[in-house]
C-alpha cells in the first residue's frame, strides 16, 4: 500500500513540547523513524549504545554530536548526514535551534549489523 | 566507520545538469541514494517498476508523482515522503522547481520485500 507523510507536519503540540520519537515505516530489515527535538541533549555521562547500523539525516535544524573517543564535537546542519555504526556510542551535546524550535532529524536503522 | 555528508552540498555542475544518482550508503538489505532532478520527467507511457520498496523523501523542491491505476497526480512538497511498495508503478510526471532548481528527494530502498 503506497503511505504519504510530511517529516515537518502532523507536529502535535505533545511532539513539540518533548523529544519526540514517530515510526513512520517498520518492516523486517528496516525501521524508519522522525525524532523531533526541542532542545533536549543526552544527560551528561550517558551514551547511546544501539545493536545496529544507523543512517541519521537531520531535516531541519542543527546540532552537534559527539562520538566517543573523539576530541571534539561534530556539527551537523540541516540535511546533513551521519552514518552511525552499531555500538558506535555518542551522544547530542547541542540540539540546537531552528525555526521550529527543534532539529528534525529521520533515523533509519537497517536490522543488519557490518 | 562514522559517515557524513550533505544532501544539498556536494553538488557538482554535472549533477546539477542532469538527472543524477549518487549513492550515499549501500549495504545488504539497505540502500540509500541521493537523487537530483533538475525539470526531468519520466518520458510519457514509461513506468518505474521495482523489485524492492521503495521510501522516497523530499529533502527540497516540489514534485508531482503518478501511481498507475490513480486518476490523479500526488503532489509532493518538501520534507514529504512516499513509501512506494515493490512493483508499484510510478511516474514523475511533473519534478518542480525549488531554490536549487530541482527535487532532491533520497530514495531508501530496503532489500526485502514485503
């Protein structure tokens, strides 16, 4: 069945008021996920840790990443990319600001790992 | 190995000048490719049939799409998306105009089918 959707509409004011996280395909092999962000980074000391690959473009918006073992935050702009590999762990240090107050990034995680 | 790029950046003129197809990442089960039209439609009676699905979305620009068996065009604008099942026919049958003078939707074709 063909789906449509829009990654910076059917924003509710809940999605706006947190981060927010929306499946918008889920299949075997594949997952495809818009995280809304409002200004939210990872508490200080926590790590995202995740079992597979991880393929993020940020829509909207602008933010800063760091990777661990890294020296230095990495900055992403909108309809930047990063490919994360699984276990690769990071972290948001600075969400940013844009016009819809938030970065809008899509996750796509493949199920498999390399 | 961490990934990045820029969907509108990295541009070349000869990608500006046609229609052009850049893959981005490309894995078993995943890939995921930068497209960028610049006024390109299909030729008429042509169909795009895929042996996978197919998620499309469109970072900027405008465009208008044709499922075989709908009487009417969908109309896509920037930051839509369309989740084109496999063996659905398609058309573009308008591809816009936008700042860059073209659509830049990236297409995520998942290796399985459903």
């Amino acid at each position: 069945m063909v789906k449509t959707g829009n990654i910076l509409r059917e924003l509710s004011a809940r999605i706006l008021a947190e981060e927010a996280f929306t499946t918008l395909v889920d299949r075997p092999g594949m997952r495809i996920e818009r995280i809304t962000s409002t200004g939210q980074a990872t508490p200080e000391g926590e790590w995202y840790d995740q079992d597979t690959d991880e393929w993020v473009l940020l829509v909207e918006g602008a933010a800063r990443l760091r990777i661990e073992g890294e020296s230095e935050d990495r900055a992403v702009s909108g309809a930047g990319w990063i490919l994360l590999p699984a276990h690769c762990r990071n972290r948001v240090t600075w969400p940013g600001r844009s016009r819809l107050r938030s970065g809008s990034p899509v996750h796509f995680t493949p199920g498999g790992k390399e």
